[in-house]
C-alpha cells in the first residue's frame, strides 16, 4: 500500500465507468457514493475524457503475495487494485468479489473524508490471509427482525467478513420439530430470502446446530426427552439412539434446503462432556476404543450426511475428542477451533482448520474491551482479561498463524449472547478480529480500535473510544459490585466438565438493609449493604456514566450512520448507571435510619420524617429502576421480536438448561435484565420498615401511612 499526502477532489462530473456485465457492482458503488452524499452518472466502457471511477474485472490482472491459506487461487478471487489519480480511479480485481471488496475500501477512504469527498493518491494491492472471516450471530435467546438481520450481513461484508453464521435454536420453523418453534421464528422462506441476500454481498450464510450437547432447547420438550443420554438431564444427546440421528438429519436437511447457495454448515459438538460416560453408551464407546472414538462416530455419521448434500461441514475438535481419534474423522471435514498442541496432527490426516477467537463470553452487559484492574488476569473462559478483548483475539489469530503449525483456510469470531448482552456491541471485536484474518501486518491492536472507531462511526465521532473505556469498566463493576452466593431461584445444576453431581448455580445480592428495632428504632446492625471500596467507586463512577451518556447523545447528534448501535451503547450506559444509583441509594437510606434511629428518643417526628424519607428513597429507585428497563426494552425491541411466553399460535416452553446457566432462559422476556434487583428482598424491607415507622408514630401521636412498593413489579 502507497498512499501520499496529495489529495484530490471527487466531483458532481466525475462518471462511473464499467462493462455492461458488472452492472451489479456498478450498483453498489454507487449505493456507497449515495450514502457518502454523491450521486455521479454512469457509462459503459472507457469514461472518454471525463474524471471517472474504472470498474474493471480481469482474470489474473491482480497478483497476490505472500499468505497463510495455501488455497491462493479462493484468495486471488478476493483480492483488487486500487488506484488512486486525480481524475482517474480504477479498481482492478480477478473477479467480482475482489472488485466489491475494493469498492469497499474506495468507500472507506471515502468517508474518511467526509464531507470533502477527497481521497489521497497513491496504489493499494490487497488480498486476504485466509479465505473465510466468519463471525457467529447469537440467535439463541432472541431473533432480529428481517431488516435488522439484513441490516447486520451487509454491514459485515463492508468490513469483508464472508461468513454469517447464526445460530437459531428454536427460532427456525422446522417442520421435522414442531415442538421446539418459538413464538417468533424465521420461516425457510424468510432463512432463504436472507441467504440470497447474504450472497448478493459475497456473504455465506452459514447453519449452526448443536449437536450432540448444548441441545436442551429441544430435550427439555416432552417429544423429545427419549433422546436424552441420562434421563433426568436435557443438556445432551444419547448419540448412539438411531431416533437422535434420525431427527438431526431431518433438521439438518432442513436448514440446508432453506439456504440454497450457501457453502459451509456448522456441527456445534463442542462440550458434550458426558459422551460414553452413560451406562447406555459406555459398552460401544469402550469397543470403539475410547468416549473421544464414539464422538468421532457420531461427527463422521452426520458430517458424511452432510457432506452428501454439498456441504463442507466445520466441527469443534475439542474434548473429548484426543489426538488419537483423529485418524476416525473423515477429511473433507473442517476443524473449526485451533489447538496448538495436535493442530499438526489434523494437518496431517488432511483437516483443514479455523482459528476460533470469541469478542465475547461470559461477560454481562459489554465486552471486557477495555478491562478494570482486576485480581485475575484470565476469565472464566480463558482469555486474558488484563490486554481486554480485542489484544487477546488480535494475538491468538497472529500466534496460529506465525506458528503455522495447521493447514488454515480462515477465522471465525464467535460473540456469545449467553449472558443476555445485545450483539450489537460485538463490533469492535468483529471487526479487528476479522482484519486480523484479512491482513494483520504492522497493526497493533490500539491501531485497529481507532480505525474501527474511525470508520464505523464516521470521521464526525467525538471520542468514541473513551465511551466504550467507560462502558467496558461500569460493565465489569456491575458484576463486581454484587456479592456471589448459591442460587436458590433456578433448579440445580446436575454436573459440569469433569463429572455429574449436584451444586446450586451462582446469583447475586447484597446484605440486607437495616430494619430498626420496634419501639425504640435501635439498629442492630450498623453494617452498611455496600463496602466502603465500592460505595467509592460507584460515586466515582457516576460522573463518568454521566458522560459517557452526554457524549453518546452528542455522537447521536453527529452521526449520519450507526444511530442504532449509538442506541444500544445508550441503553448499556442506562443499565450501567442505575446500578450506580442502587449502590449509592441504599448506602443512603441506611444513613437516613441510622439518623431515625439516634434522633427517636428526642425528636419523634424528625425521627419518622426520616423514615418517610428512606422509604421514599426506595420508592424512587423502584421508579428509576422500571424507567431505565423500560428505555432498554424500547431500543433493544427496535431492532428484535419480542421476547415472550406465547405469540402466532406457539408457546415456548419455560424450562432451564440442567447443565449451563444462561441468563435469558432466567425468564421469558427482558427482565434476566434486573433478575438480582427483582429478588433483592426489598417489599419484605419496605413491609417491616412501615410497621415499625406506624407503631412508632402511633406511640407519638403522629399520622400512619399505607404505602405499597410492589418491587418485583416492572411494568
């Protein structure tokens, strides 16, 4: 790449130039220019001796360099020329997705510029490193509207992600399981209007099942519960039942015919910890040689049927799997998770393999993009928290690739919706981790935020980067600032990675506030609900919140693009903030009784005007609480179905996953949102504090109240 500091001025007589045959890209340039705020003229062939934009393609006009993916004739077809003179503007490629992903970068450069529309001269020859950049959509606990989900594929092709996989759960219409439907579910009429339009932006959209675990969206159903390896748990799959194939397959087959030009499909097996281990199993997993053997059955059973209707079918060769089951898998299968230590070992057998990298995994509310100081480094899904997400996918994908240990052909980006966050506040990660498969020389993960921040928000953006350090630490506080203990709101968990067992799941609370004592209004217990050391740092943060919201209203104010993104930011600054108040709120009304407490014997009415007020103060931060779900249920069902019990003739069918603990299964709508805040025992408090407060002031001769809280009420 050569690009200088002289520029030049694209103009209302400037003209489009290309052969009649790309009028398809001709269109989305000039879609693009049309966004940028420019409108030129079209010709066929040579532009004579007007300024024009050249659309050229011509097989083996672009050669490419060094790569990691040894396919070179799949990265020849993505990669283009740009050049860039005054007056003249050609983009070159061997074939049309190489000149869209040029068009693309003129765009960029374009809007880099805005509202000049200038550009620098100079040359770019571009090409990718791997041929796919995949990400994964996380469909499971909500579905988008149509718009929004083709909103999201030709945003992603912009960045020159080729790859969609979404995983739907129960929300496709599966005729093979009726009974796992969603109220809002995409038809395969709609699944395959969203292909073509995913191809018609070189994007494939790719299925995604779960299989033989993760699959307690369908075995918690009555119908299906035969499937089950162990009876009592819906978390996985009895893989040697004849029924369990049989209704795969016709799933599966479904999902394949419902996305015609599609290229890949996914056969989630990662974590089927329990494969061989049940009694029904362990006689054929130990005759095949081992639980990893049956599992390398059971994937070469299913990827073969796959395979059969034209797939190239990608699998998570992860536990149990071992190194010596690998000679079991078929090869025209795609490893879709790089492990260092026997990725030479798949090379060898003739598997191919992605680096699997994750924007997102367990974190609630937003990313860990720019991480608090923390006493762990490493988070529960073992990324480095201390360099924050975007290093640590940026590192994985360089380290596989320097240590070239695999045969690769791309990278996917999972961002998991497990904690309930909106996928929309994946980007950053989407984005930086996909260009590291694109072409990652000389850029540092600082450098990719800022283009990111550049280009996804347009060159009017005011300090969008400081917004996401904000919400990245709030996010993380609001985790930290609520005491872990075991749960007694959802079934127990039956067992994890290693064994079965039971163990109650986590949730969260605080200590109780203070109720003084009848009669005297004594407290018992001077102990505050929230520790000094984070009492400091929610009034701390506070005025940083209010900031991050003023600056999001301006960027709002700005922007010409990305409103909805810049919403949802909104929203996660919202949820943020008024964690903060609860934190500072209940402090204060401990406060209040403490003075209640001590001006009682002296003062009666002062003392139950204290009162009064601490349970007013509650009655507010009830008020705050439901206005702030309401304005994040209003945004977020912008671009989402509802989430609800019943709709369109269906019901979803409310019951926990026995192994995994997500948050959206929590309820059947928004509210896992505020689920510790509902079960916080306030209405107990608020009953008690009233009690006391009216005996007290009968004693003294002052006015009762009967006020109602109804905390676990939102709406």
């Amino acid at each position: 790449m050569e690009l200088t500091s002289k520029m030049f001025t694209i103009s209302k007589n400037w003209k489009v130039a290309a052969d009649p045959a790309l009028a398809k890209e001709q269109a989305n340039l000039q879609e693009g220019l049309k966004e940028a705020g420019l409108t030129l003229n079209n010709v066929s062939g040579a532009s004579g001796n007007a300024p024009a934009i050249h659309l050229i393609v011509k097989p083996g006009s672009v050669n490419i360099g060094a790569s990691v993916d040894t396919n070179r004739v799949a990265l020849a077809r993505q990669a283009y020329k740009l050049s860039l003179k005054s007056g003249n503007v050609t983009i070159t490629a061997n074939a049309a997705q190489g000149l869209y992903y040029g068009v693309q970068t003129f765009l960029q450069l374009l809007r880099a510029q805005a509202p000049k529309m200038q550009l620098p001269e100079g040359e770019i020859t571009d090409w990718p490193n791997v041929e796919i950049r995949m990400i994964y959509w996380d469909d499971a606990h909500h579905l988008e509207k149509m718009s929004a989900l083709k909103r999201i594929i030709k945003q992603a092709s912009t960045y020159k992600i080729n790859a969609f996989s979404i995983k739907l759960e129960g929300h496709f219409q599966y005729k093979s399981a009726p009974a796992i439907v969603e109220p809002y579910a995409l038809t395969p009429a709609e699944y395959q209007e969203l292909g073509s339009f995913a191809n018609a932006h070189y994007v494939d959209l790719v299925p995604f099942l779960d299989a033989p675990a993760h699959v307690s969206f369908i075995l918690k159903h009555p119908e299906y519960r035969k499937l089950r390896l162990i009876d009592d748990i819906n978390y996985q799959f009895s893989v040697t039942n004849p029924e369990t194939f049989k209704l795969l397959d016709a799933m599966f087959s479904e999902l394949i015919n419902a996305s015609k030009g599609s290229k890949f499909i996914i056969m989630s097996n990662d974590e089927a910890y329990y494969t061989g281990k049940a009694p029904s199993e362990k006689a054929i997993a130990d005759s095949l040689g081992g639980n990893g053997r049956l599992l390398a059955w059971f994937i070469k059973k299913m990827a073969d049927r796959l395979h059969e209707q034209g797939r190239t079918v990608l699998f998570w060769g992860e536990f149990p799997l071992r190194k010596e089951d690998i000679t079991a898998l078929p090869t025209h299968l795609v490893d879709g998770v790089y492990n260092k230590e026997i990725a030479a070992d798949y090379k060898k057998h003739g598997i191919r393999q992605f680096v699997y990298t994750a924007t997102q995994g367990g974190e609630p509310i937003f990313p860990n993009y720019y991480p608090l100081h923390t006493k762990t480094d490493i988070m529960a899904d073992g990324s480095d928290r201390s360099s924050g997400r975007v290093a640590d996918m940026m590192k994985e994908i360089n380290t596989a690739f320097t240590d070239n240990l695999s045969s690769f052909m791309g990278v996917v980006i999972a961002g998991w919706a497990d904690a309930g966050l909106h996928p929309e506040t994946f980007w950053l990660g989407y984005t930086t981790a996909t260009a590291a498969g694109w072409n990652s020389k000389n850029m540092t993960p600082a450098d990719a935020s800022a283009r990111f921040m550049h280009t996804f928000y347009g060159p009017a953006q005011k300090d969008m980067d400081s917004i996401y350090h904000v919400l990245s630490q709030q996010a993380e506080f609001h985790t930290e600032s609520w005491d872990w203990i075991p749960s007694a709101w959802r079934p127990m968990i039956k067992g994890n990675s290693d064994s079965l067992f039971l163990q109650p799941e986590r949730d969260q609370t605080l200590p109780l506030l203070p109720v003084p004592e009848p009669g005297s209004l004594a407290i018992a217990n001077k102990a505050y609900p929230v520790n000094a050391e984070r009492l400091a740092t929610a009034k701390a943060m506070l005025p940083r919140n209010k900031y991050a919201f003023d600056l999001l209203r301006e960027n709002k104010s700005r922007a010409k693009s990305q409103l909805y993104n810049l919403e949802v930011l909104e929203s996660v600054a919202a949820i943020c903030g008024q964690n903060l108040r609860m934190l500072v709120t209940l402090n204060q009304v401990t406060d209040l009784l403490q003075k209640a407490s001590s001006t009682a014997a002296t003062n009666s009415a002062q003392a139950v005007k204290q009162l009064d007020t601490a349970i007013d103060m509650i009655s507010k931060l009830k008020h705050q609480r439901d206005s702030t779900f309401a304005f994040v249920e209003k945004i977020w069902y912008k671009e989402w179905q509802p989430v609800v019990e019943e709709a369109n003739g269906r019901k979803f069918l409310f019951e926990v996953d026995d192994i995994k603990d997500h948050q959206p299964v929590r309820t059947v709508n928004l509210s896992y949102l505020i689920y510790r805040e509902l079960h916080y025992p306030l209405d107990d408090w608020w009953n008690k504090v009233q009690e006391v407060r009216n005996e007290f002031a009968q004693q003294h001769k002052l006015p009762v109240v009967n006020k109602t809280l109804d905390w676990q009420k939102y709406r």
